[in-house]
C-alpha cells in the first residue's frame, strides 16, 4: 500500500470519549459505517459524540473493489428491532443531526426502503428535533422504492456518484452512473423540500476535468449539497490510489462547485459522505424550503 502523505495522517483521539460512543453502540448492538468501512474519521467523530449509523448489516450484496464492507456474509433477515435500538442511541447520544446508511439489500424487493422509514419514525418518536439524512443506495433504480422512503421525510436524502462515468465499471461494477444520476433528479422531483447530496471519491485515476464534469451533471440533477473526498485503499485486495490530490486542489473543486451552484461543497482529503454532516442544520436555515 502507497505512503500516505502528511496531510492524510489523524491524530489519535482522546479515548474517554470514544470508549463511551463504543459503548453505546455495543450496549445496542448497532453497525456503523465508520467501523464497518475503516473510516480515517472515526476517531474524531466518536470523541465529538457522533457516528454514522448501517442498517440492514453489516453484509452487503455487492462487491464494489473500493468497499471494505464485508459482502462475503450473506444478508439476515431484517431486524424488526433495528430502528428502536437506533433511535435509543439517538437519544443516549443527543444527536441534533443523524445520518442512517446501508448496506446494498439487492436481495429485498424494495432495496430496505420500508426500513429506512421504520428507522426515520421511530427517532422522531424519541427525538423530534432532531434532523435526518438518509444516505442510501441505488435501489437497483427501483423508482417506487425511493418515493417510499422519501415519504418518510428526511431532511436530507444523500446518495454518492461515488467516481467518474470513465471509472464506473471499475470502480461500482453494479451500478450505473446515469441511474445514480436520475435518482437525484427524482427525488428532487418526488420531495422538493427534501435537500438532495451526493458525494465522488478521488485518486483512483480520474482527472480534473472528469471531476468538474461530474459535478456539473450533479448539479444538473438539482444536487444541493456535494463531498469530496481522497480515496485511501482499505487493504492490498482493494483497489489501489492512483495518486493522492492535493489540499490545494480539494479547494479549487470547492471554489468550482460553489460557483456552479451547489449551496454547500465540503472538500478535503479527509472528507467522506457524513464528514460534520451537522453543518447542513445551519444550511437549511440560510436556504429554508418553502
């Protein structure tokens, strides 16, 4: 595996506060993705109290090269006790803001869509303030499921482009660039309250003018919001960084995605979907929907 550069490195955190966001998490039995995936975040973000939280896991039904999602376990049953144990987690943790992701389910008719909205009821029934975001799969472009989901109503629904069209096959050998694309779209469509995301990982080889393109067919898609982040390969089996950018060059594709209109571009090399997701809270107040 390639020498990270020094911009990429995290200081160790303070594990009183981690140790108690892991026992939360142990106490529930929960997943997160930042466990589950070998986020270089976790540390921050359990010492500042918070994590992303994987439903209908930890097994996937796909096998995307970059993932470190296990996808060699096959899929449980849904648990049935999943969004109550959630939403106590919510409320232990006193989270303003959540963000619930998943493992691909490929293997259930609607792609885990009625568990996103069990999941979504039950922390509003704890924790009424508190506002969601929904970061979820292709649905196999099963359109029915997404209007499921959305009827949940999420503050914010987050699904990831992930790579360039060039890379896609590679990169997402399940998926397809235009229906991630149209998923957007149509949420825009179905909930136009609902602030759209999405998110594109770099240094497997694209260039810079395959991401300012990417972003510009996002912002065509009524994208509000965009990540950016580097890719760092989780183990040898993965797919290897091409090459690591630049702090320098995260912020140009900021300063671009700003220009072209996204209301909120957060791009580092250490940002990933759910990176202090909380901010989007005082976004929706500079950018009420009406």
């Amino acid at each position: 595996m390639t020498v990270k550069p020094e911009w990429l490195r995290v200081k160790a955190p303070q594990w009183e506060r981690v140790g108690s966001v892991k026992e939360i998490l142990r106490d529930l039995a929960l997943n997160t993705v930042c466990e589950e995936a070998s986020c270089p975040n976790i540390g921050e973000c359990f010492q500042a109290g918070t994590a992303t939280f994987l439903i209908m896991g930890p097994a996937c039904t796909r096998a995307c090269p970059y993932c470190d999602i296990d996808f060699e376990k096959k899929p449980q049953p849904l648990d049935a006790t999943e969004p109550k144990r959630l939403a106590e987690a919510v409320r232990r943790m006193k989270l303003n803001h959540v963000v619930v992701t998943s493992v691909n389910r490929d293997d259930l008719a609607d792609g885990g869509a009625s568990q996103f909205v069990r999941c979504i009821q039950a922390i509003r029934a704890v924790s009424s303030q508190t506002t969601i975001e929904v970061l979820i799969p292709d649905l196999c472009g099963n359109w029915q499921a997404l209007e499921t989901i959305l009827q949940g109503q999420p503050e914010v629904l987050n699904h990831n482009t992930e790579t360039v069209p060039r890379l896609y096959k590679r990169v997402r050998p399940q998926g397809e660039y235009q229906r991630s694309l149209a998923l957007l779209q149509r949420c825009r469509q179905l909930a136009p309250k609902v602030y759209t995301k999405s998110g594109i990982m770099a240094g497997l080889g694209e260039t810079d003018a395959e991401i300012r393109a990417a972003m510009t067919d996002l912002r065509a898609a009524d994208c509000d919001i965009l990540t950016l982040g580097q890719y760092l390969q989780p183990s040898p089996k993965h797919l290897p960084v091409v090459n690591f950018i630049t702090p320098d060059q995260f912020d140009a594709w900021r300063e671009f995605g700003e220009s072209i209109g996204f209301l909120q571009v957060v791009s580092s090399p250490l940002t990933r979907s759910s990176y202090h997701a909380e901010q989007v809270r005082a976004l929706m107040a500079k950018y009420p929907r009406q």
